[in-house]
C-alpha cells in the first residue's frame, strides 16, 4: 500500500523509467509567478526528483475563457530517462468519450502487466494498483481524453453536468495511452476507485515536452477547436534544439482566438 500511496503514479504528474520520484531535501525552484489579469502563469523546476534527468520543469498557464470559466494549458518538460508517462486522474469515476484512441481492454492483471496481480503496493513503481486497464497502442501525437465529474463530497448544485477534457498536442509519437481504474486515499467521502490516463513515450535519452490543454466545463464545450502552431526563430530559421517552444493556437465557440506560446529562451 506504501508503494501506492507514496507512488508518483497516483499523483498528476511525469513519472520517469516507472519508478517513483527520488526522495529529496531540495525543494522545488520557483521561476515564474503571476496571478494578475485575464491569464494566470506558474512555473516551477525541480531536477532532482529524478537522478537520471537533467530538467523537470512544469508550467502551467490559465487562460479565462469568459467571467465565469477558465482553460489550461500545461507544458511539462523532461529531459532525460528512457521512459515518460504523463499520468493524470479527475474527479471521476467515467470517461465519457474518447478521441483518437482505439481502446484494447487487458482481459486481467494490472498496468505492471497482464500477469501481475491487482496489489496495490507490492512493487515499487505502483503499477499494479491500476486494474481494469485499456490500452491504445501508438495511437499519434495527439489524443483527448473526457472526463465525467463525480460530486462525491456533495459540493456544487445538483444536476450539473461537469465534464473535464484532457487533449494532448504533442510534437512526438507517443508509444501508448492507458486508462485505468485506481483508489484514491481511504475517507470517508472517497469512492472505491478513480479513472486514470497515463501517456506513454518510450525511448532511449528521451527530451519530452507534454503539451496538455485542461478544458472544464458545465453541459456544452466552450472550446471549438486545439491546434499547434509552427514556432520559428524571428530570422527564420527553426528553434534550435537547446531552446525549447511550443505554440498553441485555441479558438472558442464565440469566435475569440488565443495563442499561447511557451518559450524556455525570451531570445528566440
């Protein structure tokens, strides 16, 4: 139970070569804050969180979409390691719609492998505390993923239809996508199992930005359409690979388009 728990697979986060952040005393370095306007941004690295990489950096920009609503998009840079699974589980026990996916279920075991029992917690990675799993195998650069929100501690009005959209706007192939069901800490007001979704890239010294775009919403999207975006330099030439951008370009049902772009070098 401690490997489940403890586990960076049950937290929405990248887990590199399937094994669970190091434990450090090196807290997190802060580069970017900004609470101020219509567009909210929160950047943060901590390489030590893993021996093998050279960068883990998270930033995450919150852009309101009207008065009442936001959307977020989230880069997530990893440098190093031969394995990246972005994971990542909402308040919900049903996905209620997939895109671009073609969903194989696994007959029995685990996401540690269809021999390796339901756990949780008897092999460090965590793995086998993931039941019910289906697999999409290279299933492209993108995907998105619906969930249906369950009100389990009984705090918004009845009757509300809330659904948040998981889309994946990669430059990469990715090596799989899984859903599966998993448990969330033991109270009183938590259900028996959540849904998880974990993107995986397999390679070999990989250097991965996950580019995710967070869209909630109450009954009907208010996103009509997510698109990347080429970034060039502004002399022409293409982004180098020591720098790092990446442009997303969302137009929303009432027309409004916005662009935002991720840049790890203000120069290029």
């Amino acid at each position: 139970v401690v490997n489940w728990e403890r586990g960076t697979v049950v937290h929405n986060t990248v887990m590199v070569n399937d094994t669970r952040q190091t434990k450090t005393t090196t807290k997190g370095e802060p580069l970017h804050f900004d609470d101020v306007g219509r567009v909210k941004v929160m950047d943060a690295r901590t390489p030590q969180a893993y021996t093998e990489v050279s960068e883990y950096r998270r930033t995450v920009v919150m852009v309101e979409a009207s008065d009442d609503i936001a959307y977020s998009i989230d880069f997530f840079h990893v440098k190093g390691g031969n394995e990246h699974i972005y994971n990542f589980h909402a308040l919900s026990q049903e996905i209620a719609e997939t895109e671009n996916l073609d969903l194989v279920s696994q007959p029995m075991g685990t996401y540690a492998g269809p021999k390796v029992p339901y756990g949780p917690g008897n092999i460090v990675s965590g793995f086998d505390g993931l039941y019910d799993v289906q697999r999409s195998v290279y299933p492209g650069k993108e995907f998105a993923v619906d969930f249906k929100i369950n009100d389990f501690r009984k705090t918004v009005v009845k009757n509300r239809d809330i659904h948040l959209r998981l889309t994946q706007l990669n430059d990469f192939e990715l090596s799989d996508v899984s859903t599966a069901s998993g448990a969330p800490p033991v109270r009183a007001e938590n259900p028996e199992f959540m849904k998880f979704v974990l993107a995986r890239r397999s390679g070999k010294d990989l250097d991965t930005l996950f580019t995710t775009v967070l869209e909630p919403y109450d009954g009907e999207r208010y996103i009509a359409k997510m698109e990347q975006v080429t970034v060039k330099r502004t002399g022409g030439a293409a982004v180098g690979a020591s720098d790092l951008a990446k442009a997303v370009k969302v137009t929303l049902k009432n027309g409004r388009i916005d662009y935002i772009v991720y840049a790890t070098n203000k120069a290029i």
